[in-house]
C-alpha cells in the first residue's frame, strides 16, 4: 500500500508540476505560445564566462575598493592612529614638506609684495629700473620747472607756486582759433 500510495502522491504532484509550469509559461509569455526549455550546457558555460564570473569580479573589485576608502577615511577621522600608523609616514611626510614649501613660498611673495609697496625692491635687477625710473622723474621734474622759470620767472616767485591758468578762457580762445580756420578755409 505503501508504494501504490507514493506512486499515486507522485503522479499527482507531477500533475501539479505540470499544471504550474504551464501557467507560470502563459504568464510570461502572454502573447506568444513557444515552448521554453533549459538552457543547453554549451549556452551555460558561455553565459558563465562571459557574464556571471565578470559580474562576480566585478562586485568584489568594487567591494575591496570600497573598504579601502572605508580604512583610509577611519585613518583620516582618528589622528592618533594616523600618527602612529608606520605604512603613512612616507605620505603624510610629503604631504607636511610640500605644506611647509608653500607656506614658506607664500611668505617669500607676501614679503615681496610688502617691499613693492613699500618702494623698496627685492631683488638687484628691480632696485636698478626703479632707481632708474626715480632718475628719469627727477629729471622731468627739474625741466618742467626749468621751463616754467624760463617763461616768467617772476610769477613763480610772486604766487610763491604754480601760475593759475583760466582753463575756460583758454579753451574759449582754442575754439575761437579753429572756428577762425574754418571760415577762412571756406571763404
């Protein structure tokens, strides 16, 4: 009775089987009626090669990656551990020399542009062009009150400074000299 019984519980689940994957077949595939089958082992192997094991590669590449960043940022976040870490030395050794470099290049141009504004230049070859142009301006200062004395050297002395001119009545008299040539070109 025994194997009559599981025999017949066999056939029926078998229907079932049968039943449930005919349904789960029209759900899937609702407008077409092709019969599926399983994949042949050739098919298999090619889509193990070719996807699967990248895509299992791949995750755990990504994974490694991840808890390296996770280990750097927990270093980065506990300064006692990453003071006494030997394997960053090398690095953060670097990191304070190109720190204390630029620090000090910093202070070099601030200093220099202190002395700039100042008037007093760092360097040789910019000391000799600013002396140079304090020379040039000397000399131009010296002529222009050459030129003024020439003119009427009383008037300087008299005003105890620069002559006043009447800019208006001096660009009345320029206007009245070109409309002049005007009408004398035309005539």
């Amino acid at each position: 009775m025994s194997d009559s019984a599981s025999d017949e519980d066999l056939a029926r689940l078998t229907a079932d089987l049968a039943r449930s994957l005919r349904d789960l077949q029209r759900e899937l595939e609702p407008g077409e009626r092709r019969r599926l089958r399983p994949p042949s082992p050739r098919e298999l192997l090619q889509f193990t090669d070719e996807v699967a094991i990248p895509a299992a590669i791949l995750v755990l590449e990504t994974n490694v990656r991840a808890l390296r960043l996770l280990q750097r940022a927990i270093r980065l976040a506990d300064p006692e551990r990453s003071l006494t870490d030997g394997r960053d030395t090398p690095v953060r050794d670097r990191a304070v020399q190109l720190s204390q470099t630029t620090v000090r290049k910093l202070d070099d141009v601030l200093a220099d542009v202190q002395d700039a504004i100042e008037g007093r230049p760092t360097d040789d070859e910019a000391e000799r062009v600013l002396a140079e142009a304090r020379s040039l301006r000397d000399e131009i200062d010296d002529r222009l009150a050459a030129e003024t004395e020439s003119r009427d050297p009383g008037a300087d002395a008299e005003a105890g400074g620069p002559v006043p001119v009447d800019v208006d009545a001096e660009l009345q008299s320029i206007k009245d000299d070109l409309d002049g040539d005007d009408d004398s070109s035309s005539a």
